[in-house]
C-alpha cells in the first residue's frame, strides 16, 4: 500500500511517465487517463537548463550562450501543487518558482517536469 497525502493507494497500476517542457506563459497541467487515478510527480527543474522547445538555439547570441545551464530543484513545490491530485495547474512562471532565483531575472526560465499517474487510489 502506498501514502500520498491522505489518499491510501491498493491493487496499484503505473502510468509511464511524461516528461516536458513548460514555456513561459504556458501550464504545467498533469492529466491522467482514469477518473480515480492520481498524479505523482517525479521530477521539476526551473531555468535555463538548455536549448531546446522554450530557447531556440538560432536566437542565442554567443553572451546568451553562457546563460545556459542555471537552474533550480523546485520537486518539492511542484509536488505539494500537484501529487497525490486528479488534476492541477502550475502556470510558468509563478512567484513560487521565480523565487527560486536560478538565473537572472533578465532571462527567460521554463518549467521541466515529468509525472506519472498511479491507478488504483
């Protein structure tokens, strides 16, 4: 049996796990397919990790380059937000994650999270 938060989980089936990149402006919106299943996060990094769907590398000057890499562990946040759900949002970026500080506030950050869903809750 497994715990999360109040909920009591038996007879359990795992999802596979999505991962993706939130841009600024979009929302990390977790979904399962079942009416009784419930998201678990698993990982959520915020910052300029590298070039990718939110920073187009054609529009990194050789000063921008350097910016790659900050970043910040913000699971735990996320996972309170959204674990142990049906469903929730994490607009990008929020005051939760821009207080994270891992880059200059100058640069555009996005949200990399990945969750699964567990059935059987």
């Amino acid at each position: 049996m497994l715990s999360l938060g109040v909920r009591q989980c038996k007879n359990l089936l795992i999802v596979p796990e999505t991962r993706r990149e939130y841009c600024q402006l979009e929302t990390f919106r977790p979904r399962c397919p079942g009416h009784n299943d419930v998201v678990v996060v698993k990982s959520a990094t915020f910052g300029r990790m590298r070039v990718g769907r939110c920073i187009d590398a054609d529009s990194l000057t050789d000063n921008l380059r350097d910016t790659l890499g900050c970043q910040a562990d913000v699971f735990d946040y996320v996972s309170r937000q959204c674990s142990g759900k049906t469903r929730c949002d994490v607009f990008v970026p929020n005051r939760e994650l821009l207080s994270s500080r891992p880059c200059s506030n100058q640069l555009t950050m996005y949200l990399e999270a990945s969750f699964s869903c567990l059935s059987g809750c």
